[in-house]
C-alpha cells in the first residue's frame, strides 16, 4: 500500500466544470460519492487498505427534486452556490453561455408571443438501477513522472485531458 486518503487527510483537489467538486469531501451528497482514496501497488495491498478504512455518517435531509432544491431554507449542496443555483456564466464554454437565471412566472403576453409553448418535467427519478449517472471513479498506472495512463468512468476523455493539464502546468502527454 502507498497511501490511503480521507476526509481531513486530502488536499483541496477539486474538479467539474466550474471547478467546485472535491476530489474527497467531508460532505457526501449521493450513492457512490467518494469517501475514501486508496493508493496500491498490488490488488491484494488495495484490498487490504480498503478494509482499515472506516467510515461514520451523520444523516443529513435530503434534496430530491428541483424545485425543493430552490425553495428558501432548502439544505446547500454545495456552499458556492447559495440558495442552490449554479453561479450564471460558465467561461469554459464561452463568453456567452448561462448568463443569467431566470425564475418566475411566465407573463400572459409572453404566451401570447411564443411561436411553441412546451410543458414538462424532466428528471432521472425512473433509473433502473441505485447509481448517479456517471458514477465518477479512475484508476491510473503512473508510468513517469509526467505520464500517467488512465481509465475513468466517464464518457468525456478529451475534458479529463484538459481538467489534468490545468494540474500539471500543461506537461502531460
């Protein structure tokens, strides 16, 4: 075993676009939410590491749709955003993209001058099966000191390129 990670133990990796997710948090927010990074040189070593791990969870209230998310004294997901809306403006994408929020109700006359009026909800609550969509998760094979290969469990390896070389001032290959 190299290293085990956890709570307190971590430095202040964070990750996602903008970049707000800890790599490891004290607050754990869904099923599958990392709480612990294990280090190893061998399975067997992982194996042994993950079983000294030991884990207390406090019980938090839970936010399970949108709109309970936005209603005032709702429980913060996350501390950069207040009152649970993502701050307006994304850079990464552009000068122009999400540049404002807007809540409310619709005018009359905004109906009135709608070429198409579309109503919905839509929602992950119907997955087959317990996990978040892109659980996130990575193994890496450290091969020199600035090249790593690595298999992660998304469906955006150009981003995981561009999220390590901010990291790595740029040198991985």
């Amino acid at each position: 075993m190299k290293a085990i990670l956890a709570g307190k133990t971590v430095p202040d990796w964070k990750g996602g676009t903008p970049r707000y997710t800890r790599v490891l948090d004290r607050k754990v927010r869904y099923v599958g939410d990392a709480v612990a990074l294990v280090a190893a040189t061998s399975e067997q070593a992982a194996s042994d590491a993950l079983s000294l791990i030991k884990v207390e969870y406090e019980v938090l209230p839970a936010v399970l749709d949108m709109e309970d998310a936005l209603k005032p004294g709702a429980p913060q997901l996350y501390e950069e955003f207040p009152g649970n809306v993502v701050t307006p403006g994304m850079p990464f994408f552009g000068p122009k993209c999400l540049k404002a929020v807007a809540m409310g109700v619709t005018s009359k006359q905004g109906f009135r001058e709608a070429d198409v009026i579309t109503e919905g909800t839509f929602s992950y609550d119907n997955i087959p099966n317990p996990i978040p969509p892109e659980p996130p998760g990575v193994i890496a094979l450290w091969e020199e000191p600035n090249k790593a290969t690595l298999w992660v469990s998304n469906q955006s390896p150009g981003m995981d390129k561009i999220t390590l070389t901010h990291g790595w001032n740029g040198r991985l290959a």
